[in-house]
C-alpha cells in the first residue's frame, strides 16, 4: 500500500498549481463578480491538456488517469471553484463516453474533447426531476433513421458553449430513458439566462430548451432504453469531480485561516496562540486530510471500474463523506476568521459559499445515503 505521488503525479499537480496561481489568480475576483470565465482560461486549460488529463492518449487525453485529474483539478478549486466547476462537468461527459462510446462515437467526441476543442455538457434534470428517471418528460420520437427530441432541461453547467451535450429522453420505442448526442447549438437548441446561484461563479448553470431536434439514431449512447445505467455510471464518475473540486476548497479555507490565525493580534500575540484557535485549526487538517484521501481512493478506483455498483457506493460514500465534510471545516474556518469572516474582501467569504454548492451537486446527500445503502443491503 502505496500512499505517495508519482513522479507524473507531482508534475500534474504542480502544473496545475502554477496555471492556478499565475494565470487564474489574477482574475479570479472578476470572475467572481461577473459569473464569467475569460476564453483565455480555457484556452490556457486546453493548452496544458487539464481538459483531458484522466484519458488515454489515443483520444487526445494526457494519460494522466482519475489520480491526475483530480490533484489537477484540487489545485484549480484552491483558487477557483467555477473554473474547476467547468472541467467537472466536462469530464464527466468524456468518462460517460468513454465507458460506453462505440470506437467511433470515442473518436468523434472525445478527441476534441480532450484538447478543449469543445467543452461537453451532461443534460438530465428537468423542472420535475432531479434523480428520478421515470419523471422525465423529455422525448424522443423516432423518425425514420433518425430522433426528434423535444423538452427542457435544467441547471445544465456548460451548455453556453459550443461542443457535445448528453440528452437523456424517454425514446417512443423502449418508453425508457435513452441517451443521446446532440451538438449544442444545432437547429432547435437554446438556452436560457445563467441561473444566479449562491457559489462557484464562473461555472454557469442554464435551462436548455429543445425543439424538435433531429438527432441520427447512430448518436445514440449503449443503446435504446440504456439511459438509467449510463446516468448512474456517469455520475459516479462525476463526483471525482465534486469531491475534488470540495477539497480544493477545503485546502484553501484551511490555509486562510491559518495565515489569518498567525497574523490576527490580540493581547499582543497572534490569535493562534490561542488553544481554542488550535483546536479548530487541528480540527480543520484532520478534516481535510480525511477528505482528500478518501478523493484520490475513489479516483484510483476510477482507474479500473469492474463492478459499477459497487463503484456507485463507493462514489456515494465519498461524496457524502466530503459533502458534509466541508460544511464542518468551513464553520470552523469561518468562526477562526470572526467577523471579518462575514466581510466579502475575505477570501474565506467566498469559499464559504461555493462549499454550500458541494452537497447539491451531482446528488443530493441524502441521494447519496440512499445509493449506499441500497448496495449494501442488496436493494441493487
């Protein structure tokens, strides 16, 4: 048992590290306050492969398995959660095409999906829905060789940029959930205004509106009626993200706090003289530190999934684990900070926030406690 970094590893992480700091610090703020990511980000994040980093070479991806991906994309949350928000999203796209792609479909959609060409999205929840497959609304009629899809979808990360959306909609066939390829932007796609939600500014969430959408059946995703076991794997895969993406955040409220602890006078010495400050301090590491590694666990999982349902638990069990996690060390954080932790020219502010996003994401918590617990018991 192996727990440190490989060479490729610590390469990934401190690439990662130096884009972060010398290219997204600098306008992290703007972001923050325009809810608006430069292009010249995420043409920096394709340059250096971060959109494809956890795939094989073979489909433009960098090789650097889950572990990479998600030590880059910890680093990236560390200065800005809705940039990370936006690789999250994206990737979780690719894992799905890549678990159940045909080699043309990995070829058409991968490829430049790895480069950062296009930036994919997933598309499931609706206005009625959020996990339950048998509420969606949306359609698919079949057309001769082809789908007519109409419906709407919503909170839908990255659906304003050109690229591959994953249309999940009940097929006229198999009267289940199918999922489909559909090119953004195409004929009958659009979108609404970015919701204003609470955190991870940046990483945009719009409503996506279909109609009558023609999409060759050769886009369809494993198959007729395969929806439900695409989304499952899929999402688990996804979380990777969310979870990475919460220890990012994790890692920089624990390193704002201790600065702020060690620069804080009172009574003539830092507050993190103070045993009370070291307790939370203490208590914020342990934290962390149990997050992340439980993250890079599901990520080498990733790596080699032989069982789906048992990697969905898994999946599950870390999301809920860090989910709830980082609500405990920012309250923590936040009470070391005092009431300078209220004011928004803290960073501490900010992070507070985008930890509220985590829990919601990718599967509620208590989604998450159903999902394990129906492994464990033999339910699925």
């Amino acid at each position: 048992m192996d727990f440190s970094l490989s060479k490729e590893q610590l390469m990934i992480q401190n690439m990662a590290r130096e884009f972060a700091e010398k290219s997204i610090l600098p306008v992290a703020q703007q972001i923050e306050k325009e809810n608006k990511i430069p292009d010249e980000i995420l043409e920096g994040l394709a340059e250096l492969g971060l959109f494809g980093i956890a795939y094989p070479e073979e489909y433009g991806g960098a090789g650097g398995g889950y572990e990479g991906y998600a030590l880059a994309m910890e680093q990236i949350s560390k200065v800005c959660g809705g940039v990370a928000m936006v690789i999250s999203a994206h990737c979780m796209t690719l894992s799905t095409i890549m678990a159940f792609g045909t080699e043309e479909q990995k070829k058409k959609y991968m490829t430049p999906g790895c480069k950062g060409e296009h930036i994919l999205s997933v598309a499931f929840t609706e206005p009625s829905t959020g996990s339950d497959p048998k509420q969606l609304t949306s359609t698919a009629v079949k057309y001769g060789d082809k789908y007519i899809l109409n419906g709407t979808k919503r909170f839908i990360s990255n659906a304003n940029w050109p690229g591959t959306i994953l249309v999940f909609a009940v097929d006229s066939e198999t009267k289940r959930p199918t999922a489909f390829l559909v090119d953004k932007w195409c004929e009958g796609y659009s979108i609404s205004e970015p919701w204003d939600k609470i955190g991870m500014h940046g990483g945009m969430l719009l409503d996506v509106y279909m109609k009558d959408i023609l999409v060759p059946a050769e886009n369809i995703l494993g198959g007729p009626g395969m929806g439900y076991p695409i989304l499952q794997l899929g999402i688990s895969y996804g979380k990777i993200g969310v979870c990475s993406i919460t220890i990012g955040a994790m890692l920089a409220a624990y390193e704002e706090a201790l600065r702020y602890a060690q620069e804080k006078m009172h009574r003539d010495k830092p507050i993190s003289k103070f045993q009370a400050v070291q307790l939370r301090l203490a208590s914020i590491a342990s934290l962390y530190e149990a997050s992340r590694w439980m993250t890079y666990r599901l990520a080498w999982l990733a790596n080699d999934v032989k069982d789906p349902i048992q990697f969905a638990k898994e999946a599950a069990l870390t999301k809920t684990f860090v989910g709830e996690t980082v609500i405990d060390l920012m309250r923590d954080a936040m009470a070391i900070h005092g009431s300078y932790g209220l004011i928004n020219d803290y960073k501490i502010a900010q992070l507070w926030r985008d930890s509220i996003v985590a829990p919601q994401v990718e599967g509620v918590t208590d989604m998450q406690k159903t999902i394990a617990a129906a492994v464990i018991l033999g339910a699925i």
